[in-house]
C-alpha cells in the first residue's frame, strides 16, 4: 500500500524513487499480479503517469496493456484505464497533453487573461508528433491489435467504448492508410464504426463523426462502404435533428463527413442523387427575413453547405452526372432557393460569394436552369435582372476581389454552351435595342472595359469575351456596335475603340498601359476576330494596327511585357490563318513577308510560344473557376487556354508553310468541301428514303390490319353460310314434300310455316349484301394502293415482297369470288328444277278453292330462294377464304416432307454403314474360317508324325461325360 500511496501522490518514508522505476515497478505488478484488483490500480496509477512520463509509459507498458486488453475483458474498468493510457501515449494532440500544466505554466494577469510565459517550440512540437507516430507504428505492427480494439467497440459500457473510439481515432490520424487497410479486410469492421451513429450518447456519437472523417479520408473503398451502410439518411436526421444551419459544431462534423464521402467519388454520387437526398438539402437554405447577427457557427455551417452543393455539380463530374444533378436541383427548387440567397440582404460577403460561385455551377451548361437565371430579379425599384446587379459589383472597384471573381465566373458559367444568352447580352450592345432609362449588361460590360480600374477591363473584356465564345453569330453582330467618344466626333466601332487603347499614344493608352489592360483586351481582340473571316478583314483594315502588332513583337522588352509580345504575335497569327485575301495589302502572303522581314519566323514563334510558357498560364488551365491569391495576378481565363493551345501548332504550321504548299491545301480543302457536299446529298437521298420507306410500312400495317379484318368477316360469314345452307336443305325437302298432287293440305300447312322462316331469310341475306359489297369496295382499295405501291417503290426489294404478298392475297380472293360465283350458278340450276317442280304441282293447287292464294305464295317463295340462293352462294365464295389456309397447310405439309427427306436420307446412309460393318463381319468369319482349316491341317500333320494331339471333339466329348457322371451322382 506505500507504494500505490507513493505513486497517487501520498507521502512515503525514504528517498523517492524515479519515474522510471516507478513505471518500471507498475508493469510488473500488472504482468505478475494474480489478483485482478491489483492490476486495476496498476493501470490505474500507468494511466495517471502517462501524460508527464510518454516515453518512459510508451516504450515499457504498451505490451502489457495490450494483454490486459486480451485477458480482462470481463472487467470494463481496467479496459477503460487501458484505453485512456494508450490514448494518452499514442495522442498527438497538444492541448489533450497540456490539460494539466497549462495553469501552471501561464499566471494570470491583472486583466483577466492569461499571459504565455513559456509555450513549447516547434521542435518540442515536431518530438512529440514524432513520438505518437513511433507508437501508433509499434501499435499498428500486429493487425491483430486493432481488430481488437474493434471488437471492444462491441462493447456497450461507456468506460469501454469512449476510449475505444478516441484510441482509434488516434491511430487513423498517426498512420491512417496502415490503420484504413487493417479496418477494410476485418469481418464488419466498417458496420461496426457505423453503429456508433446509432449510439444514443451523444458523446459517443460526436466522436464517432470524427472518427469517420478520418477513417474516409482519401479511400473510395470504405468511402462506399460506409455510404451504402446507411451513412446518407443518418447524417442527414443528425443535421436535422441538430437544427441545420443554426445547429452547432455537430451538423459542421456531419457536413465535412457527407464531403468525404461524395468529393471525387461518382459511386456514391449517384447514390446520393438516386436516393432523393437531394431534395432534404433544399430546407438547409430558407433563410429568414431578418439576416442580421449571423453566428460564427451558422457561417461555417452554410458554407459547408453550399460546398456539398458544388461537390455534386462540379465541373470536374461527368457531363452526364452533372447535368441529371443539376435537372433535380432545379425540380426540387434548390436553385430557386439559391437565388433568394443570392438577392438577399444582410447575408455575410464570405456566404454572398460561395453563394454566388453555387449557382454559377448548378446553371453551368444546363440551358433549362440558365433560362431560370435570366429571369430572375433583384428586389429593387424598379426590378433590375439579377445578371445586370452581379455586373454592377464586378466592375466596381470598391467591391471585394473575392466577390469580383465570383461574379465573373457567374456570368462565365451563365453564358456557357448558352447561344441564346450570348445573343442576349451582345443585343444589349446593338443601337436598335438600347434602352437610355435602363441600365444594361452591355452598357456596364462597356464602361467596365473603358473605365480606369484595370482589373475592371480585365474582368469586362474577360466577361465579354465568353459573350462571343464559339458564337459567329455573335462575333458579326458585335462589329456593328459603335461607341460615341466625344462630343463633335463621329462614332467609333467597338473593335476600333479597343485597337485604339492599344495602339494610341495619349491619355487612354497611359491607362492602358498596364499589363492586365492590356492582356484582357488583346485576349478579347483574338477571341474576337478567331474563325471570323469578317472579323478578321475589319481589324486589318485599320492600317495601324499591324504596324503596331509588328513593332511589339520586334522589341526586345522586360520580364512584364513578354506576355504581351506572345498575346501581339497570337493575334497577328490569327489574322492569317483566318485571312480571305480580301484585303490586298494584307493578304497570308504579305502578312508572312512582313514576318519574316521584321521580326523573323524563328522569333516569331518564340514570342508565340512565351503565353504558354508563363507561370499563371498552367494554373489557369486547371479549372474554369478564376481563383487568383490576388489582383496582380490575374491574368489569364479558363477558355482562353483551350484557344491557345488548341491555335499555336496550327499558326506555327501556318507562319512556316509556303504559297505552294496553301495551295495544294486549298485545293485538298476545296475537294474536301465538294466531297462533304456529296455526302450531305447523299445523307438527304438516305433521309427522304427512310421517310419514304417509313411510310410505306405504314401503309403495310394498316393494309395488313385490313387484310387481318377482313379475315375475320369472312370466317364470321362461313358460319352464316352453313346456317344457310341448313335452312336451304330444310326447305328443299319441304319443297318436295309440297310437289305431291295428295298432299294439297300440307302444302297449306308448310306455306303457312314457311313465311317466318324466309322473312328471316330476308333480313339475312340483306346483311350478307351488304357485306359483299363491303368486301368488293376493300378489293378495290386494295387493288388501288397495290397499283400506288408498284409506281412509287420500284427500287426497294424488301416492300416489293410486301406487295408481292398482298397482290397473292387478292388474287386468293378474287379465285374465291370466282368460285363463290360457280356456286350461285349452281344455286340457280337448283331453283329452275325446284320451280319445276312446283309447276308439276300446281294444277291440283288450281283446282282448289284457294288455288289463287297458293299461287302467289309459291312465287314470293320462289323469289325469296332465289335471293336466298344468290347469297349463299356469295357466302360460298368467302368459304374459299380457306383455301389460303389450305394453301398454308399444304407449304406446312411441304416443309414436313422435306424433313421427311432429310430423315430418309440419313436412314440411307445409316443402312449403308450397317452394310459395311455386315461386309466386315463376313471378313472376319471368313478368316477364322481359314485359321480353323490351318490349324486342322497342322494337327492331322502331327497326327501323322506320331504326336499326341487332342481334338476339341475329343475335349467336348470328355466334358460331357463329366457332366453326365455328375448328373448320375446327383440323382443318386
């Protein structure tokens, strides 16, 4: 007990022995004490020297705590004391360490502060790092250590599973990849870090955030693991739980968790937008009317917010991702809610501009959410659009830089791949359309480009500049644009005013003497005239422009004005690749001379190729969003760089070729052209014809959709047919019946009989008239379009067997017409016998009393058969209807035969092989039957010779006797 007493702090007798050997005695009473109590209070004073004595704990108790891991595991206590020491060894943290000493170490003042009398250097600082780094390895040697320490996170005891979670956290950021690759092979060692975010202490559940930012860090492996555990609708009720916006460090812990997971990872971005977890970021952003008295907490909180936003839109994504991102961001009013931001007021400048650079990338090629862009209005009086505000800021100079560039790039990404938005801001600029009441893009883009403020002109001739991006359009209507300078001068073109800022030696060119100025307006010159002949003929028709291109290129000028001698010899070069030759003095030919006597093609080049050699060049070319550490250096823009590198090969080639050489491309153009002109026809010819065949189909379907009907009423009239046929024979025996001269009563009585029967006989053979008649009008309308069908598709084979199939179908049916016409022929043969016969009959009729009456009745009756007769035998024409099927039949019953064959010829050749092995058989007992004779032969040699031989006769005859004798001794 002095000894615990001596290591808790009490007061010992003797000399006090050294921290060394006090932590040196402490691991033998943990290693070989039996009792368990004992070893608690070891771990327990270990634990109390871990943070003053780190090394000596570190390199002499790390074993031993290990095993007490291993073996206690029914005491949660001694694991708590366990894991709080390792912690403390492994814990790199430098306020967890100075906890302690730090009163001791800063007094305080008479103000109330603390004052730092001594604060640990950088290479303290660097010792201790070193020093957890050292242990987290020792630690992390054995991956069995850390599987441990996962399944004690099993463990629901708070003393257990709190210092688990820090401890693990510790080694995550001491040797995290080491500690990642241990936690992705263990058997559900990501599910159980996940079950942390269920744990109902919040403490717990804190840490386990933390915990979980480290563990994702730079992984996609256990990135996807841990988001299809759930970890998207957990974190998200967590930041709603906590308040979202207003919550406190918790929801920012959620959000820097959530970017983890989708930053650069489209698995789980797809997820992300799959599971509908975009719509629950939309009430993140409902802000309310009063914005003053944003806290620290909420700043932050947003602005993660707004970042998770951009992960999911960014212009590194695929295209395809971003857009269907994009599409759901604005059905569920996100961007909606984005703009509100964007208009508001009292919103802080920091959350304003990652605001602004949020919409700039939800609208970034989508045309649908940059229409909605275009629409919106800014809350003033009177309503201004959106875009011209955000103009206002970018050109004025007492704006933040962060904020300016923020702009530029919303308007950058507003008129990206969005012709009509180009059209709409140059129409601003155009004489018809200015408006003198109003402000207007085009007004603040042009004062912006004039003004003195040189990172307004680059800004404007920047923002300009994406007005005629891949827009030729654009580039022509912009020539038409003329600037009133002064009072009493005529106007000036808009392209004349910018080579005048360029070239001119008064007061405009000692604004625009600077660098910036004029590096904007040279990348807005060559964006300009680029694949614009027209642009191109009225900047050389200025005749001091290439003069002034040619003296910058020559000059031999300092680190500042390189940039500007590349931009010069760009454009110059734009002005001959894309030369017409309309201008005589300043055609390819003359241009290249003048190159080559002024400047040299080998300097030329050189100048041309110091754009992409510049140090802010590569990191423009990064990214489309302009991201400059300051003013200075803001020189180049995104696409700018694609025209530069996509136009230095091709002037290089164009500065060094020949006039033989352009010739012979010339005429390989002019080839070029006639053969993709040959194409396009060819393309139309194919087009017309699809349309064509297109119809034709149609045409099928519905004339098969006829054939299909027409089928049906004629299966529907056979069985009318038989009916008919039924009451006919019905009415021929009763006929016959009436032809005896004794019968002159039933006659009567069958008469009387037979009015209900043929006045539905009747109505019946009306119906079947009209239907015949139906059918003679489809046939003809077939026969019409069969005609249409052979004139108009001569050359396609494919619909010409189409036809050719209903052509076969009507010839079917005009047989069956014929046919059909047979039966009525024989239908009448049989009405003049049946008059016949009721003409033999008719003068004991007459010799009656009501021999009048009969009479008439015969004759309506022979009437009604006869129309009775003439539509059944039409109905007998459609019976021939199954002929077709017949016809179906029988090719089905070819078919059959020629299997028949088939099977009959593989019959043949199975007989023949039969045959042959039968022929081989026969061989064989031929040679046996030869064997048989040599070997008789051979015994009745020895025979003669005097040797014994036994013959199978002889050997047969024994064994018989044998059986025999066997047989006698069994029946006795």
């Amino acid at each position: 007990m002095n000894f615990f007493r001596g290591v808790m702090g009490g007061q010992a007798a003797g000399p006090q022995p050294s921290g060394a050997e006090t932590i040196h005695k402490l691991c033998d009473r943990v290693a070989s004490s039996t009792l368990l109590e004992d070893r608690r209070d070891a771990v327990r004073a270990l634990k109390s020297l871990s943070k003053k004595y780190r090394m000596e704990v570190g390199t002499q108790a790390m074993d031993h705590l290990i095993n007490i891991l291993q073996t206690d595991r029914s005491d949660s206590e001694i694991l708590g004391y366990a894991l709080d020491t390792l912690y403390n060894i492994l814990c790199n943290d430098e306020e967890e360490e100075q906890d302690e000493s730090e009163d001791a170490v800063t007094p305080i003042s008479a103000s109330g502060k603390h004052k730092n009398v001594s604060m640990p250097d950088e290479t303290a600082q660097k010792q201790s790092d070193d020093l957890g780094a050292q242990f987290t390895e020792q630690f992390v040697q054995d991956p069995e250590h850390v599987t441990l320490l996962l399944s004690l996170l099993e463990e629901f005891d708070f003393h257990v599973r709190w210092p688990g979670v820090k401890l693990l956290t510790a080694l995550l950021k001491n040797q995290g990849v080491q500690v990642q690759g241990i936690i992705l092979v263990s058997p559900m060692g990501v599910s159980r870090l996940m079950d942390l975010l269920a744990d109902s202490r919040e403490v717990i559940r804190n840490d386990g955030l933390l915990l979980l930012q480290q563990l994702t860090k730079s992984n996609a492996a256990i990135q996807k693991i841990v988001a299809f555990e759930n970890a998207f609708e957990r974190l998200l009720d967590i930041i709603t739980e906590e308040g979202s916006s207003d919550g406190g460090i918790v929801v920012e812990d959620c959000l820097l968790l959530l970017l983890n997971l989708l930053r650069n990872n489209s698995s789980n971005q797809n997820f992300f937008k799959e599971g509908s977890y975009i719509q629950r970021m939309k009430p993140w952003f409902e802000i309310g009317d009063d914005n003053s008295g944003w806290s620290a907490q909420k700043v932050t909180n947003l602005h993660l917010m707004l970042q998770l936003v951009r992960v999911m839109v960014s212009p590194v994504n695929s295209p395809g991702a971003t857009a269907s991102c994009q599409k759901s961001m604005y059905q569920c009013g996100l961007l909606q809610q984005l703009c509100t931001i964007l208009m508001a007021t009292g919103v802080p400048a920091d959350i304003l501009t990652e605001t602004i650079n949020t919409v700039s990338e939800v609208i970034r090629g989508s045309q649908v959410n940059q229409d909605y862009f275009a629409s919106v209005n800014a809350p003033s009086n009177p309503p201004r659009p959106a875009i011209v505000v955000l103009l206002m800021s970018m050109v004025n100079e007492r704006q933040p830089f962060v904020l300016r560039c923020a702009v530029l790039y919303c308007f950058q990404c507003f008129l990206y791949k969005n012709q009509k938005g180009q059209g709409e801001i140059v129409a601003t600029l155009l004489p018809s359309t200015i408006d003198a009441n109003s402000i207007s893009a085009g007004q603040l883009l042009c004062g912006g480009l004039f003004s003195a403020d040189s990172l307004s002109n680059w800004c404007a001739a920047v923002a300009l500049a994406h007005s005629l991006q891949d827009n030729l359009t654009q580039k022509e209507q912009l020539l038409r644009v003329q600037l009133a300078t002064s009072l009493g001068k005529p106007p000036v073109s808009l392209l004349q005013q910018c080579t005048n800022i360029l070239s001119q030696g008064d007061k405009i060119v000692r604004r625009g003497s600077k660098v910036q100025t004029r590096v904007g307006l040279l990348m807005l010159l060559c964006t300009w005239i680029n694949n614009c002949p027209i642009a191109v003929t009225h900047f050389l028709h200025n005749q001091e422009n290439v003069p002034f291109l040619t003296a910058q290129i020559s000059e031999n000028l300092g680190e500042d004005e390189r940039l500007v001698q590349g931009l010069c010899a760009l454009l110059l070069g734009i002005c001959i690749y894309y030369n017409d030759n309309s201008l005589e003095n300043y055609t390819k030919e003359k241009l290249k001379q003048l190159i080559e006597k002024r400047i040299g093609k080998e300097n030329f080049v050189e100048k041309l190729g110091f754009i992409t050699k510049h140090e802010l060049y590569s990191r423009a070319a990064q990214k489309p969003q302009p991201v400059f550490p300051s003013p200075e250096q803001m020189l180049f823009d995104h696409e700018f760089t694609k025209l530069v590198k996509e136009l230095e090969g091709v002037i290089t080639k164009a500065v060094h070729k020949s006039s033989e050489e352009e010739k012979k491309e010339e005429e390989v153009k002019k080839t070029l052209e006639q053969h993709d002109n040959i194409v396009t026809q060819y393309k139309d010819l194919i087009r017309e014809q699809d349309i064509q065949i297109q119809e034709l189909k149609e045409q099928v379907a519905t004339m098969s959709s006829q054939n299909e009907q027409m089928q049906t009423t004629v299966t529907q009239q056979l069985s009318q047919i038989q009916q008919h046929k039924d009451q006919y024979n019905i009415l021929k025996l009763k006929i016959g019946k009436e032809s005896q001269p004794n019968s002159q009563g039933d006659v009567s009585q069958v008469n009387g009989l037979q009015t209900e029967e043929l006045s539905q006989l009747r109505e019946e053979v009306e119906e079947l008239r009209k239907q015949h008649a139906l059918l003679q009008t489809q046939l003809g309308d077939k026969d019409t379009l069969i005609d249409t069908l052979k004139s108009e598709t001569p050359e396609s084979s494919a619909e010409g067997s189409d036809n050719t199939e209903l052509l076969k179908e009507l010839e079917a049916l005009r047989s069956q017409v014929q046919s059909q016409s047979a039966e009525i022929n024989q239908m009448k043969t049989e009405r003049q016998e049946l008059l016949t016969r009721a003409e033999a009959g008719s003068p004991d009729a007459v010799s009656s009393s009501d021999g009048s009456l009969d009479a008439a009745k015969m004759a309506e009756l022979e009437s009604r058969l006869a129309a009775q007769s003439t539509e059944t035998e039409r109905l007998k024409e459609e019976v021939k209807s199954l002929s077709e099927s017949r016809a179906e039949l029988e090719q089905q019953l070819a078919s059959a035969t020629s299997t028949v064959a088939i099977l009959q010829t593989e019959k043949a050749k199975l007989q023949t092989e039969v045959q042959e092995s039968k022929k081989e058989q026969d061989d064989l007992l031929m040679l046996l039957a030869d064997q048989d004779q040599k070997i008789h032969t051979l015994k009745q040699k020895l025979k003669d010779l005097g040797e014994t031989v036994d013959d199978e006769d002889d050997l047969d005859g024994r064994d018989h006797t044998d059986d025999d004798y066997e047989e006698d001794e069994d029946e006795d």
